[in-house]
C-alpha cells in the first residue's frame, strides 16, 4: 500500500495502532517488572497509575479494534467485492462480544476459531489472486500460518470439547511450537520482503533497530529466567529457540518499522499490530490486531484489487480521516 | 487537525476511560479452558482408571519454573499436567496426571522430598498473581502430597528409613523404655504441642492426602483449621506417571474455600513437585491462570456409565443479571460502528 493509499485510511488505523503498542507495552511488559520494584508508596502510587493507564489502553484498543473491523467489512461491502469477508468478519464481531456475555464453548467456540481461520484465508485468498511481488506474497505466508497455527491449536481444544472427545488433543506442543517458528519468521520474511535491497533505507533502519534488539540480549544474558517470563507474558513466545534466533528477528522487525516509517507505508503498522497482538492470542483483540495487520499487508503497491480500489475511491471522493 | 476531525477521537477516548472505570469488557478470552462435565451418581474419588473420566476433556496445562521469589530451582521436572474434571451437581474431582520417573513418597530423611501437586482458585474475582495470589486477592490452595497418601496406609516414621534406630529415653511417656512412641503413649497430649495445636504435619493419621490451605502473596501461606479440612484425594504411581484426583463438595461453609457453581467460569492453576529433583515449597513449576467451566446441570441415568449427556439449558435468571447491562454496552459498540461508517460517509459528502 503506496504513502498516498495509506493517507487515505481514516486515522482510527494509527489511533488504533498507539493504542495496541500503549496497551501491550505498558498492561503486557511493564507491569510485569512490579515485582522486582521497591514497595515504597509513591513507587506502589506510581505503579497503580501506569496500569490504570495501562487498561484505559487496552480498553481504547478493544474499542477501536471492533471499529476497524467493522469499517474494513463496510469497505469491503462497498466496494462489492465479495461478501464471504466481509460476513465473516462480521461474524467475528458478533460472536466477540457476545463472548463477553456468554462464557465461549461448545459449537459455539468451534465456529470463533473457524472464522478466525476463514478471515485469514479470505484475505490471503485475495491477495495471491492479484498480480504482484511473490515476494510479498510468501513473506505474508508466516505471519498468517503463526496466527493459523495458534488457532488450530485452540480449534482442537473446542473441538473436543463440543464433540465429548475424552482427549487431550494431540500435538498440542508440536503445533505451538511449529507456529513460534512461523512467528519469529514472519519478521525476517517481512524485511526480505521490502527492506532487504541495499541502500534502499539507509543505515538508519538498522541502527535504531539494533537497540531494542540489544536490550533484549543483554536482558537475557543476564537473566535468561526472567526474560523468558516476560517474553511469554508480553508475547506469548516462549523462547524455546536458540536465543540469537530471536534477537535477529526482533531487529528486522524494527528495520521493516523505521523504514516503513521513513517511507510512509503501511507495512510498519503492520509489523507494529502484529507485535501488539503477538503469538497464540488469547484475547479477541488481539485476534482482530493480528487480522487487521494481515489485511494491511495483503494491500499491494499499485497492485490492482480490493485494497487498492478502496483507496482510489477513498482518494477520489476526497476521503478526509475520521 | 480541524476540531470536527478530533471529535469522534476524542468520543472514543472518553468512552474508553468510562468503559474502564465500569470495568466493561469488551474482549472475550479465548484461552484453555476446563470443562467440568457433568455426570449423575457418585464421582470416582478413588479410581482414576474409572471409565467416566473419558467423559471429560482433558486440557493439557504447560508448567514452567517458579523464577520470581528465591529460592528457586530454574529446571524444574514437571513441564506439563493433564487434567480432567467431572462434577455430579453436589461435588466436583479433578483428576490431574503428570509424567514422573520416580516415585518420591517419603519425607522421614531431611535430604528427602516428596513429589505433590496444587490446584489454586482465586477467591476473589479476577485473576491475582497465579503464583501464590496476592495481598487483596487471597487464593484458595488444595495440596496433596505423595507422602501423605503413603502415609494413610501405613504410617512411616524414622525407624521406617532408620530400621536400627534407638531411642534411650521418650520423656512424659506414660509407659516403659519404648522403640517409638505414639501419640496415645503421653501422659498429656500437650507435651505433643504441635500436634496439641492442630498443625498437620503433627498428625499421626492423616484424614486426607490433601492439605487444604490459603494464601495472599509470597510466604502467606496457611493451612486452615482441622476442621476446614474438606478436600480429599487420591493419587497413584504407575509406569512413571501419578494420577491424582481432588474431590470436595462444590459449595462449603468456609470463608476461605473457593465455591463453585455450575454454569459459571472460574480460573484455576497448578503447581507440581518433582520430590526427586529436591523441588520444595517454592522451588516449582507453575502453570498460568486457566479457566474451568461446570457445565449446567441435567439428571441423566442413576448410575454413573459412559452416559449420555446433554448441552445443559442456559441459567437464564443468573444472565439476566449480566445480560441486561452487558447487552447495552454491545448494542453501544456496535452503534459506534455504525456511527463511525455514517459520519465518514457524511464528512466525504462534505
């Protein structure tokens, strides 16, 4: 999706994606280091204010996920593209919140996750079928088949459930950590995707990512333990691959960030909604995260096809931000 | 930025911080849950081969290291349970299974520990710390213990591990030079002041493997009284696995114990110890908070086969209480989905 695409999609999309990174870096990393703080009160006073504004967060996400997701399926309808997805993720708000209300199980937990699934097959359905980079297009395979891999996982648990099946579902182990890998190479297939020409972005890219990629080294070097518990609580990784193995990943991805960034598309918020929505999402917000980011990749430069004539109405009618 | 482009952002943020302060969701979770199934007749507290137990899905829970408060054993043994869970409206079992080589069911040597597991229930609503909860948000702690059950068929004491043991002298014993006195041999029982005081680990029977216990927080730890000890258990060792089932009536009088209904969703953690890798105490593998469910309650066949079970009815009265508001708060978000595709299709007209 070309810079000019991009500003033609309301800012409920950037507001969403502070929204996500305020909630998942504050409510999901921060809070976790509590326990090693002092309990003095105005570190206790100060700690109850960060999760306060954590939660404001995650409840701001949640809104503004659900908007997202019923604005793309309205794109979608509008444009009479299909109605499959836009159903589908329709489908999805509905059982979502009805979820609040009703604890989710039997049938009903089974059709959550097929929908999740069919979104997600939906999308990439309609990004291979346009002409484009194969590039792109493999690299959009990993970030989909770890999103995949994670809701089979909770799919089979469902299914057996509704079906009385004495269980437990096998596999369960080999498939969460089958869709780890595919998460931690969804970032290196991203930036070979569309940052690994050399001299495309500079140096930059790299330099700024290279930080939070350090610190992350540097936090597991020192207590492996520690960094474990906070990547699996922030993340839902469970750092069962060699270290080095995440590290790298975690670079690339904040070169794909900052020079998307620096160029004004699309991909960077992306990247960022898929972090925030992170790996085996137990949320459904966290799930409509990571399908809002998949809708966003799968919109091609200057690739005719859904994407691309949302935004060419949007930017002949004069779309203004919401 | 216009004013009229920072209205709906600064809508939504306000509803944000109003949705927050009611404590509205508006995310569903979709981790592991536990499904109680419901049966009729008696559960089998004591048969974890009992053909009934396939009428509950099993969650297989990840376990990893205890790594917040020290002492800590980073490579804990324990890396996952199985769980099942059947209720019959009255009482509820949970049969936890987990992979062990060794059967760790003395404690009589220091340089011994026993292999136990732990079911943990929040007493409050939310989730406190999984471990061990916290201050504000007491958990209730089922805890059995290998050597506690070996114990009820046969009582080992330190001439058990020690079998040349002597003893010159027991004094306040009301009888001649002993090998080993009982509790029944003292003249008072208070010369026993442990056991005089009701602390368990003093008791020379032992009613249940199972030690029924509170805690808020890291060293809060507390056995309730002889009395509230209303958790009873079974475990087994065979071919490198224990098969441990909890059992305890759903609903209970103490404060302090967690009680259950059906149709509703609770969170529930476990905790297990490898007796044979020196694990104690904290020195564990934990699981995270994950949901258990009792399924509503039908009266199917008197006896408890492989029965038919049915999807039990709604408790339509007991969603009545959440529904009602809940529902307003679904029809607002979806009314600002609509609001939102309305005002940008009127701003375009501008």
């Amino acid at each position: 999706m070309d810079s000019e695409a991009v500003k033609s999609l309301p800012s409920l999309f950037r507001w969403l994606t502070l929204a996500a990174l305020a909630d998942w870096l504050i409510t999901r990393t921060l809070t976790r280091s509590a326990i090693f703080v002092p309990k003095s009160p105005p570190v206790i006073t100060a700690y109850e204010a960060l999760g306060l504004i954590g939660q404001w967060a995650f409840t701001l996400t949640s809104l503004l996920a659900l908007v997202a997701v019923g604005w793309m399926a309205f794109r979608l309808l509008r444009a009479r593209r299909g109605i499959v997805l836009p159903i589908t993720l329709l489908g999805l708000l509905a059982l979502s919140l009805l979820f609040v209300v009703i604890p989710p199980g039997g049938w009903l937990a089974v059709d959550y996750h097929l929908l999740v699934i069919a979104a997600a097959g939906l999308i990439g359905w309609g990004m291979w079928t346009r002409a484009g980079g194969g590039g792109r297009k493999i690299a959009w395979v990993f970030p989909a088949l770890a999103l995949l891999a994670g809701e089979a996982l909770q799919l089979n648990q469902a299914l057996f459930g509704a079906m009385r099946w004495p269980g437990p579902p096998p596999g369960a182990m080999t498939l969460f950590n089958l869709g780890e890998l595919f998460a931690v190479l969804s970032m290196v297939g991203l930036w070979w995707a569309y940052c690994w020409h050399p001299g495309q972005d500079g140096i930059r890219p790299y330099v700024l990512a290279a930080l939070p990629a350090l610190a992350f080294s540097a936090a597991h070097l020192i207590n492996p333990a520690m960094t474990g518990i906070v990547a699996i609580w922030s993340t839902g990784l469970t750092l069962y691959l060699p270290w080095p193995v995440y590290a790298v990943s975690l670079w690339l991805a904040g070169v794909v960030v900052f020079a998307s960034l620096r160029r004004g598309d699309a991909v960077g918020w992306a990247v960022l909604l898929l972090a925030a929505g992170g790996y085996a999402p137990q949320l459904s917000t966290q799930v409509f995260l990571i399908l809002i980011a998949l809708w966003l990749l799968s919109e091609e430069e200057g690739a005719p096809g859904l994407g691309y004539d949302i935004a060419v109405w949007a930017i002949g009618n004069r779309a203004s931000s919401l | 930025m216009s004013k009229r482009h920072l209205l709906l952002p600064g809508l939504l943020l306000m509803l944000a911080a109003v949705l927050t302060f009611l404590k509205v969701p508006l995310a569903s979770s979709q981790g592991l849950t536990l499904v109680a199934a419901e049966v009729s007749g008696e559960l089998p507290m004591t048969d974890p081969e009992a053909a009934v137990w396939q009428e509950a899905t099993a969650i297989e829970a990840p376990l990893s290291a205890q790594n917040v408060a020290r002492p800590m054993i980073l490579n804990t043994q324990v890396r996952s349970v199985t769980a099942r869970a059947l209720h019959n409206g009255s009482q509820i079992a949970l049969l936890v299974e987990w992979a062990d080589d060794t059967q760790s069911d003395e404690m009589v040597r220091v340089q011994d520990f026993r292999d136990a597991v732990a079911v943990q229930f929040p007493l409050a609503e939310g989730q406190p710390f999984f471990c061990m909860g916290q201050p504000g948000g007491n958990v209730n702690i089922w805890h059995w213990k290998a050597d506690w059950q070996a114990d009820i068929a046969a009582r080992r004491d330190v001439n058990t591990a020690y079998a040349n043991m002597y003893v010159d002298q027991y004094p306040f014993v009301g009888i001649g030079e002993a090998l080993l006195a009982s509790p029944a041999d003292y003249t008072d029982p208070n010369y026993l002041p442990a056991l005089a005081s009701g602390n368990l680990f003093a008791s020379a029977t032992y009613a249940s493997p199972v030690e029924d216990l509170i805690a808020g927080g890291f060293g809060s730890l507390t056995s309730q009284p002889v009395a509230g000890q209303n958790v009873q258990g079974y475990g087994v060792w065979s071919d490198g696995r224990w098969r441990v089932i909890f059992s305890r009536d759903l609903k209970s009088q103490d404060a302090d114990d967690v009680n259950l209904s059906t149709g509703k969703v609770y969170s529930l953690a476990f905790a297990a110890w490898d007796g044979a890798n020196g694990e104690r105490n904290g020195q564990k593998s934990t699981s995270q908070w994950v949901s258990l469910q009792l399924e509503g309650m039908i009266p199917t066949g008197p006896a408890p086969q492989p029965a038919q079970r049915a999807a039990a009815p709604l408790d339509w009265l007991g969603m009545a209480f959440v529904f009602g508001p809940m529902a307003l708060v679904a029809l607002l978000a979806l009314g600002l989905v609509g609001g939102a595709v309305a005002l940008s299709i009127w701003t375009r007209k501008q």
